[in-house]
C-alpha cells in the first residue's frame, strides 16, 4: 500500500510484496547454480568437443547471469522488508530495482536462445550424456520465464495506466457538473473493466441476457466495493490478520469466565450499533478514528431492545433436533453429486461409487434424471450419501446455469417424507448467482410489510418453483411415497437459501413443510421474514462460518475495519502475512496480548521529504478510511441488513488450551438469534466452518454425545462472543 508504481503504470501489488517471491526463486536459483556446477565439473571433457567453445560459453555466461541475478534479488528482497505496510519511502528504490532486475533478466533470455540452438541441433558433435543434461538446464530455463511471464500477467491492473490514473484524478478536480459527469466516466469505466474481468474468468458461461444481466449487476457491486481504495491483495490479507488479533484481543477483555468447564462462555451484555464519527483535522482524525471506531467497526452501546426474556418464538420446535439436522445434512450433501462424495472419501470413495454407476446409461438413461454424466456418476453418489432405493428418486437434475441451479427430489422411506435438496455453490455459475447480490422485493402471504431479499438467490429459488409446478414434481413425490408424508426442503450454502426462499414460495400450497438450511448465506432476507420463518425452518451454522455474515453492510464495514487495522499498523506485511501463515495452519491457540497490541508509531521523520511522504500517505489512509466509514453507513441505508433464516443452530467449538494441527475440535451448539450474524468473524476458520462434510462432523459429535442445545441467550446479540 499503496500500488507499486513502476514501467509507467500502476500494478495489483505494493513494493512489500517482493519478500517472498524473492527467497522461493533466490532458492530456486541457488539449486539451479549448483546443479550447472556440478555438470560443469563432471564434464569438462565434453568442451573438446567440436561444438565445445559454444557449450562452454554457455555454461559460464548462465553461472555469472545466475549469480547476478540471485545478488540483484537479494537486494530487493532486502529493501522490500523495510518500513511498513503505510509508510513506503524506505522503499522509494524498489522502481529502480526492478528496472535493474528486468535489465539483468534480458539477457538471461538471450543465453536460454543460445543453449535450445546448441542442445537441439541436429548434429553437434559432442558427448551424448552432456545434451540431454544441458536440454534439462535449458527447458527449466523456459519453465521459469513462462511461469514469471504468467506472474506479471496476474499482478497486471488494466486500470493502472497512466493515462487511466491521471482521468480519475481530474476526474475529482473539476467543477460542479464537468466533475459529476467525469467521476460518472470514471465509475462506468472501472464497471467495464470488472465486466470484462469475470467474463474472462466465466469464459465457458453462455451470453444470454441472463448472463448479460448478472455480469453488470456483479460488475457494479464490485466496482463500487473497491472504489477509492488503493490498496492491493496482499494488503487485504495482512489487514484481515489485524482484525482477527483485534477482535480476539476484544474478545478476551469482553467474555466472562465460565464456572463450568463444560459449559460454553456466557454472552457479553452489550450489543453492537455502528456510529459515524466526524473528522475534522489531521491529528483529531487519528483520535476520534481509534476512540470511536472500534476494531469491529462498531461502537459499544447498550442494547435495551434485547433484554426481555424468552418469547413463544424462542422455543425450538418439537421436530428440530439434532438428529433430524444430521439425516437431512445426507440430503444437502448428496446434492452435490460424486464430487463431494469422492472429496469425503478420499481413500475409497471411487470403489464405493463405481458400484453405484450405470456404464452407459447415455442410451438408456432414465427420464426423470437429467444432465448427468453418462455413467451417471451424480445419481450414484445421491444414493450413497442417503441410502435411498433408486426407485425413491423421483427427479433428479444437474442442469446449471447463471440463476438455474441442481436439485433432486427424493422419497424418505426411513422418515416418511418428501424431500427436495438444492446443491450449493460448485461453478462459475453458481458464483455469479452468489455474487448477484442486489436486494429484490418478495410478498409474503401474512406478512403486512414487503420482504427484501437476495435478488440472486431467489431467482434460483423461483427457477425451482417452477420446475416443481411445471412437472408436477411435488404431486407424483407424494403418490409414491405413503399416506401422511411430511414435505422437507434442505440444502447447503446456496442451496440452503434457494431452500429457504422456496419454501416461503411453497408454504401456501404446504402449510406443514419444513426446511433445514445448513450455512445458509447471511444477506438472504430481511428481519420480518426471518422471523417469520422461525416457525417451519431451522437453520444450522458452524462457527466462525463466514459465508452467514456476508451481505455488502457487512462487508462495507469490514473494508472500514481493515483500512482502521492496517491505518493502526506498523510492523512490516511479510511479518503479519508469515506470523498469519504459521497461526492458521499450525498455531491454533490465541495470539498473546502482547503481540495483539498496536501502536501508532511515527517514524523519526529528520529528512523533509521522508515527512512529507509519510504524511502524504497518511493522509491517504485517513481519506480512504473516512470514505469506506461514510460508504459503510450509507450501505445501511441503501441496502438493508439481510439477516439468515428461521431458528438458528450456532454450532461453536469449546475453547481449549492447546490442540494440535490435526486435533479434532470439541463442540457444543447453542440456539441464536439471526441479530448475532451481522459481523463477519475474521477466523483461519471462517472458510473451513462453511465446508459441508466439516458441518456433517459436527452434527454426528453431538448426536453421538446426545447433546442437548441450550436455549436462546436472554442477553443482547454480541458478535464478537460467537
């Protein structure tokens, strides 16, 4: 942070993102060094040859390229670890480096030339053991600059042009109508580019107007997410760690001892409201920015609408138990087809589902099986997970596209019921269909206020509706199955809220279904149909899950909090990137006080122009935090808090002293209220909770404890205590 400017552009990186690439090819280039020495001391013979001179001048030119650029990469490694993530004049020579780099590396290129001349002539008369061997040496050659070549490729900004930069700058310095005209230019053209961004990455999705509708949607969201923020993906990395070691440290000084061991930690009596604070001058900015934005992005505040005690609503139904959500979590797995199936049984999974495979079954495929492969590889593994007859399938469908996603409907002989499942996100597809993520309105038969919901996800759950209706799904499910069978809808991420929505859709033609959504996506549907929904729908969520807390009010407010983290930071990125690393994946146990602690610390800022570059900086933070804390309120407005559906499921994991990497995690589970996903937990768990078969584990833990969940907290919703 900010971009690294350099070859007249801007590029998706910052002159502290060097440090590791740097070392991985010090280190590659190293081992190359001592592989061609070794060849050049076992074959000295081999430059007497005809063609000697010409090999030998090769091997020498490579050893002192090598060398050189190994010295040329240490020094920028060495100058990318300077400074901070905000204060980049330590790094003000990175430009020039590269520049040195890129000179250094040109005729690194040529001598690769030389080498494919010498190895793969026809005839060059030397030893036949020394040309495979220098083949080697020159197709690793090539495999680093296309692999280098394709690393440029990524960190490329298309928007990062001189010309480009220069227009969004003028834009903001205009007048009046000139002005709102050049930003409305500026704003349309960074949409284009972000349309045509996931075009590229969805190349393989048909262009209907569909597709057309949500590539502009995603494109516009996206746009204005990023609008105004100068900052790279390494930035965000590092600035989520931040949050995470913020919000633990907040944590800590937040939860109440508990007196059980066995017990979970209480809730803490507050409750979160967000608060915009005014910024006036430079040093006031920093003080009332740390004092009243917190690291949640949120102000501590009573929350008086919360205490009262548990109401009819709070009482789980009869039939939400622990062990129905594990016999419909098979169904919500099963959606997913052979992928997940193999992906959960990795050892064996290809043995168990060939058993279940049709060879062929292209010319004899059942009707009401669609779009599955042609050994219908999908229907086998439906019915591995849920141990159903084939006979029991009455549709089954994997046809995806853009809003149109898979789905099955089953007989449940075992629980006399019917049952539609709708798989979550495993395409391109699907994640457009996620990302589509504009409030649409919904009417909901007795309820007097309109619902606001997820536009993506309920053309998904319409699309399903209406294969339902069109075929008579539903009425030839029920012919099969026996007399008094239940209507059950479940489903997994996306699916869970397709779910969600048909089953509002189907309640007035089945007024006694019910819906289990697991890691249902957070920013599904307004408060009034959440709580509607309590009564026919209960929801599961695991942990830290973040997929339950995104909605753009959320994310609004954690781009506030990550540019609050790394504007409060002063240690260097790759320190946090690598103490992040090393915690994810091995160090599980909290981050120490000590290590939690920020510090504002200004550098000693002796030489004139170092101040003015560290002030500069600042004050760029400082805007960009004071304009994602003015976009983070505004997004409340414009768009409304969407909250998770029905009575919710909080599955967490006890908090323990150590575990190893590998330890398998304790749980309990506790009935929350939809108010407590309003924030999203950064966690080195927060992608891994959302996994389906990590959800089925917990489930079957506390079936197998019969664990008992405890009632709704009385206390006000604190997101920081999940």
């Amino acid at each position: 942070m900010p971009q690294l400017v350099a070859f007249g552009r801007r590029w998706t990186i910052g002159s502290d993102d060097l440090v590791f690439p740097g070392l991985m090819e010090i280190g590659l280039r190293i081992i190359w060094v001592v592989a061609v020495s070794v060849v050049f001391h076992h074959h000295k013979d081999a430059f007497e040859c005809s063609d000697g001179n010409l090999l030998y001048t090769y091997i020498v030119g490579l050893l002192s390229l090598l060398c050189l650029n190994i010295l040329t990469t240490a020094v920028i490694v060495y100058t990318s670890m300077k400074g901070s993530i905000t204060f980049d004049w330590p790094r003000r020579h990175i430009p020039k480096l590269l520049y040195i780099k890129f000179t250094t590396s040109l005729p690194e290129v040529a001598w690769n030339i030389i080498g494919t001349y010498w190895a793969f002539r026809k005839f060059n008369g030397c030893d036949l053991e020394v040309v495979p061997i220098v083949k080697g040496v020159v197709i690793t050659g090539w495999i680093i600059a296309v692999v280098v070549t394709f690393g440029i490729a990524i960190v490329f900004d298309p928007l990062g042009g001189q010309k480009d930069e220069h227009s969004r700058k003028h834009a903001y310095s205009l007048e009046s109508d000139d002005r709102e005209q050049a930003i409305i230019g500026a704003k349309t053209a960074a949409s284009k580019i972000w349309e045509y961004r996931f075009r590229v990455l969805c190349c393989c999705v048909c262009c209907d107007e569909q597709s057309t509708d949500a590539f502009s949607g995603i494109s516009k969201i996206f746009s204005d997410f990023f609008k105004g923020v100068d900052l790279v993906p390494t930035d965000i990395a590092a600035g989520l760690i931040l949050v995470y070691r913020e919000q633990e440290r907040k944590n800590n000084r937040l939860s109440i001892v508990t007196i059980d061991h066995d017990s979970p930690p209480a809730r803490s009596q507050s409750s979160y409201t967000f608060s915009q604070p005014t910024l006036q001058s430079s040093a006031a900015a920093d003080m009332e920015i740390s004092s009243s934005y917190s690291a949640n992005g949120l102000v501590i505040s009573p929350g008086p609408s919360l205490l009262g005690g548990q109401t009819q609503t709070d009482i789980p139904k009869p039939w939400m138990t622990i062990r129905n959500m594990t016999h419909y979590m098979k169904y919500a797995m099963a959606s997913y087809g052979w992928p997940l199936y193999i992906f959960s049984h990795l050892a064996t999974g290809a043995c168990h589902l060939w058993s279940q495979c049709r060879c062929c079954s292209c010319i004899d495929s059942r009707s009401d099986v669609l779009h599955d492969n042609c050994c219908q590889c999908h229907t086998a593994a439906i019915k591995k997970f849920t141990n159903i007859h084939a006979d029991d399938l009455v549709y089954v469908s994997f046809h995806n596209q853009i809003f149109e996603i898979p789905f099955f409907v089953a007989i449940d002989r075992e629980d006399n019921a019917v049952v539609v499942a709708i798989r979550g996100t495993l395409s391109l597809r699907d994640v457009l269909t996620d990302f589509n993520a504009e409030c649409e309105e919904l009417t909901i038969e007795g309820l007097s206020d309109t619902c606001i919901t997820h536009k993506g996800i309920l053309q998904a759950a319409r699309y399903v509706h209406s294969v339902l209706q069109r075929l008579h799904i539903l009425d030839r499910a029920f012919e099969q199955a026996q007399q008094g069978a239940k209507l059950v809808i479940t489903g997994h991420s996306l699916g869970a809220g397709a779910a969600a929505l048909l089953s509002i859709l189907l309640r007035p033609q089945y007024p006694d279904l019910i819906c289990f959504p697991f890691s249902t996506p957070g920013g599904l549907m307004s408060l009034n149909a959440s709580k509607y929904t309590q009564e026919f729908m209960c929801s599961v969520i695991l942990g830290k899950d973040l997929v339950p807390r995104l909605g753009i009010s959320t994310m609004e407010d954690l781009k506030a909090n990550i540019l609050q983290a790394l504007h409060n930071c002063d240690l260097p990125k790759y320190k946090i990137l690598a103490s992040g690393m090393w915690q994810a994946f091995c160090g599980l146990s909290k981050p120490s006080e000590e290590k939690l602690s920020f510090k504002v610390q200004q550098p000693l800022l002796s030489n004139i122009s170092i101040h003015r570059s560290y002030t500069n900086t600042q004050n760029n933070v400082r805007a960009a935090l004071q304009d994602a804390m003015m976009a983070s309120e505004q997004s409340h407005i414009t768009h409304p808090t969407l909250y998770p559906p029905g009575k919710i499921l909080h599955i967490l994991e006890k908090e323990t002293s150590a575990r190893s990497c590998f330890g398998i995690p304790d749980y309990y589970a506790m009935w929350s209220r939809p108010e407590e996903f309003t924030e999203v937990i950064v966690s080195p768990k927060m992608l891994s909770d959302h996994l389906p078969d990590v959800v089925m584990r917990a489930l079957q833990q506390l079936e197998e404890k019969n664990y008992a969940p405890r009632p709704p907290s009385t206390q006000p919703p604190t997101a920081l205590s999940m």
